[in-house]
C-alpha cells in the first residue's frame, strides 16, 4: 500500500466564514490558520498547498484579553536607521483592526512562500458585511 499525495489539481477548495465578534484574537487566528493551511482535512499534506478560502467579519469587536490591549506592541521598521515604530495594540484595534487579525493569522502560517500563497486566501472585514456571498460560504463555529 502507497502513501496517497494530493496533487494540485485534486484539491477542492471550500469558503468559510468566521465571526470575529466577543472571540479572542488568537482563538479566530489560530481557526483561521487551520483553514488556510487545510489541516482539518484528512488528506492533508504539509508540503502542498490544500487549504480553504477564509472570510472573518467582526474584525473590530475581536477581543484582547487581560492587558494586552495597553502592553502589547506592535512593531515596523522603515530600513532606515533608528526608526522602529511602535504601536499600541489599543490605537491598532480602533484604527485597523483587520490589519491586527492579519498579523496575527500571518504570525500562526510557516514563514516560506507556501504560507504566503495560502495566506492570499484570507479575507477580512472589519464589520458583518462581506462581498464573498457568491461563493456560498459556511459558517466555521470557533
């Protein structure tokens, strides 16, 4: 018996939609990571890309738990010397709040090109209403 591999052309992409609002920002990042990388699949295959299309809507009523709102820091360097900027998840969340479950769904993928392309699969809204309705989504509970 041989060990069965997906290949590209096998792969049946589905969409999911996932309501952000009152859930913590790790909880909906790391469901969403799952999805994108396809590990709730059985044929799932490390090497090959057969994740899902994801929609989270309610990116702006996420949840912070205990003090990360005031202590956590998110960071950016220009490439120029000495300018690292710093910004207080507080003012991130009421500025870009798709921008925050961005990264943190980003921080969760594998850092190579495979992560990148299953990353462009995500789509965010920062509230209930998206433009992925054609497609048929379902509702991932979290």
């Amino acid at each position: 018996m041989s060990t069965f591999m997906p290949k590209a052309k096998d792969i049946s992409r589905k969409w999911y939609v996932i309501d952000a609002a009152g859930t913590p920002l790790g909880k909906v990042a790391a469901q969403a990571a799952i999805l994108l990388r396809g590990k709730h699949k059985p044929t799932f295959t490390p090497h090959v890309d057969c994740g899902d299309h994801v929609v989270i809507v309610n990116c702006a009523k996420a949840v912070l738990t205990g003090n990360k709102l005031t202590q956590k820091y998110h960071y950016h360097h220009t490439g120029y010397v000495g300018h690292m900027k710093a910004q207080r998840y507080d003012s991130l969340m009421k500025e870009r709040p798709d921008y925050a479950v961005r990264l943190a769904v980003a921080g969760m993928m594998p850092k190579n090109t495979l992560g990148r392309t299953e990353l462009a699969r995500l789509r965010l809204s920062v509230d209930d209403t998206h433009e992925h309705a054609a497609q048929k989504p379902e509702l991932w509970a979290v």
